[in-house]
C-alpha cells in the first residue's frame, strides 16, 4: 500500500526551443498559456 | 489576471515543465507518460481519435481495446491562453506503478489547440488537487484510491530534485506515506486553507533580511506543476529588480551569471519557519550552444482567490523542499530535501 513512482526530468518545451532558436517566434506567434499574459511585462514606469 | 470563482480555475503552463512520470490506462494496458500535478484534479490523455499535431507526437489512448474500458459520453474542456482543450470522457482501469485504480474517470483529448504540446515529453496531466479543482471531470485519482482503500495513509509526497545521477530518478511520487530517506529534519505542518489547490497561508517574504513582501501574510499554493516561483506582478517585479534581472524582449528576465553569488537570499516564512532559497536555487541555468543563460525563476502571474492574491511555489522551491500533502488532515508538511 506504499506505491513508489519514479520521476523523470527532462529539458522544458521552452528549453528546447530556445536550444534550437525557435522559441522568440514561437512566443510571438503563441500565447502558449495564461503567464504568456504577462510577457510584455516590464519594471514599473519611472524605474531606473 | 484571474479572478476565481467558486473553487478555482486551473492555469496551465507546461512551456516549463521537467518532472513526469509513467501510468497504465486500460486492460491490456496503455503506456502513458503524465505530469502529476498538484494544482490540478483531472486525468487526461490524448485519445487515437485526435487529429491536432500535438496529438500526432503523443501516444494515444485506444478505448476500442481496452476490454475494460467504459463509455461515459460526456464532453469535457479545459481552457487554455492558447485555445481550449477538447475531449470525451471515460472510465477504465488506471495503475500506477504497480497499483490499479478500477473504473477511473479520465478525459480523452481529441483536440489539443495550439503547437506547445507538440513538444512536450509527456503525454497528458495526472492531477492530485481536491475534487473541487476537478470542474468537469469526476473523481481525481487520489480520491478514487482513498474510496478504493488501495493506500495506507491518505497521504502522498514529492521529491524533486536538480542533480541528475545516472541510474537514479530525478524524483519521486510516493502515494500512501512519507520516504523518511528523502528530507532531513523536523516536518513543518501547515494546514490547508482552502480545499481546491493545495493552498496555505504564507507569513512573509523576506529579501536580504527586509520583508517589504506579503508582510501581513497571503496565501500561497504548492504547486509540483508548475516550473517557477509566481506572485503578484508588482511583488514580483520589485523582487527582479532586487535580484538584478533584466526583462528581455521576449518577457523571460535574465541574470548575468558571474553576479550569482552576490544575489540576495529570498526567504518564505511558512507557518513561522524559514525557507531560504539562494541564487543557485532560484536561479534557472541554460546551455545555449557553449554559453550559459542564468534566468530569474520569478514569474508575475496575478490570481486572486477569495482569500486575497495567490503566490505560486513550483518547482524552483520544491526541488529545495520535500513536499507531504495530507488529505486526512487537510494540511501540508514541508522539510529539507
């Protein structure tokens, strides 16, 4: 009744678009998911 | 921004996601490789009758046979920034390292939108939230092997882990208990506030010794599905430029690698102990071609709950902390991996 369940790791999809020079347009043309909101994020106005 | 309604709506951001693991679906059984995710409840893989290219580079579940699979006719959906997630729903046997779940409801994608999926290593999403995260589908799996008396305790853990040995996994589920040789020190206790994530009270942040953040505490979620640290964007933000991290064009914030070790320590007050993260621990390194990146593992994300804004403890603090959910006492242990 103790079940055991090994984990893998493996390079994330963004990972692997980076490494293969993929992943600025793949960001432009995706909004892969909710945080893709906040990719125009920036420091807050006035901020050096 | 995301405001949530009368449980929780799940935000999915697999664009960052390491850790997955193997399941069986179906009698005989169908191999499956899953993200046990504790901020979410439902179980699903793509079905053989999705056309979508991110299906095509998945394996498929095949309902016509598996002998004990059960037709349930119901459609389920689960939004995303990108589009929505389409599919049908069915029981059949579910075995998870050995153990068998029978009659386990689970969704079958036939249609997954946009090309994240295409790459991802794994195949569907295994969730460990309470039911009231599960908004269409039914039982979580947890749920169904508590019901099912298949575990000793109602209790499962997470150990993530950074360092890759080879012959050793790079983590692990344990569902019944606790792996006493995976933490050391006392397990700090913290009760459940809300029962859909795994959602607890946060007492502060403190960075460098001054806790200008969540000072008169805030809640917070474990969450072994997503990759980052998240919180409000203007906590968030104010933490980037504590830790000298620059927003790039594309919205990751970058960090000179050389200056790691002058970072500050960034520590989470749970329950009126300490979880320190260092550089090194909340600093996300990348090989590009013979170049190292260092990326920041703070992310804004802006989620109110009733209970007020939510952070987000992913990946980048459990693989520093062995993480205990326990669902007979509603409550969260963590301890030193």
């Amino acid at each position: 009744a103790l079940v055991r369940v090994p984990l893998k790791r493996v390079p994330s999809i963004r990972s692997q678009l980076r490494s293969e020079g993929l992943l600025q347009e793949f960001l432009k043309e995706n909004r892969p998911d909710m945080f893709g909101r906040r990719y125009s994020q920036c420091f807050p106005p006035g901020t050096p | 921004s995301l405001r949530l309604g009368r449980s929780s709506e799940k935000i999915y951001n697999f664009m960052d996601a390491q850790y997955f693991g193997d399941i069986t679906l179906g009698t005989p059984g169908q191999n499956f490789s899953v993200v046990f995710d504790t901020g979410s409840s439902d179980l699903w893989v793509p079905s053989t009758y999705c056309v979508s290219q991110a299906c095509a580079t998945h394996k498929r579940f095949r309902a016509f046979e598996s002998t004990s699979f059960r037709h349930d006719g119901r459609m389920f959906g689960i939004h995303y920034g990108s589009g929505h997630l389409l599919g049908v729903m069915g029981r059949d046997n579910l075995t998870v390292a050995g153990m068998t779940a029978k009659n386990q409801e689970f969704g079958e994608s036939v249609y997954e939108p946009g090309s994240a999926f295409v790459m991802a290593r794994f195949d569907g999403v295994l969730g460990m939230g309470y039911p009231a995260l599960a908004e269409i589908l039914g039982n979580p799996v947890f749920d169904n092997m508590l019901a099912q008396k298949l575990l000793d305790q109602p209790v499962f853990s997470f150990y993530l882990s950074r360092k890759t040995a080879s012959g050793t996994p790079e983590g692990e589920l344990l569902l019944g208990g606790i792996d006493e040789a995976l933490y050391n020190g006392p397990i700090n206790w913290l009760p459940v506030t809300a029962k859909g994530y795994w959602q607890i009270k946060m007492d502060s942040l403190v960075v460098q010794g001054v806790s200008p953040f969540c000072s008169h505490g805030c809640q917070a979620i474990i969450d072994t599905g997503t990759s980052l640290i998240a919180g409000p964007t203007e906590d968030i933000l104010n933490i980037q430029q504590l830790i000298g991290a620059s927003p790039t064009n594309i919205g990751e914030f970058i960090i000179d690698c050389a200056r790691l070790i002058s970072l500050p320590r960034i520590t989470f007050v749970l329950g009126g102990k300490e979880y320190t993260l260092t550089s090194e621990h909340y600093v996300r390194k990348e090989m590009l071609g013979d170049r190292m990146l260092c990326f920041s593992g703070f992310q804004a994300v802006d989620m109110v709950s009733s209970e007020g804004p939510l952070w987000i403890l992913g990946d980048v603090f459990l693989t520093q902390f062995y993480s205990i959910f326990d669902r007979g006492q509603d409550r969260v242990g963590l301890a030193t991996a």
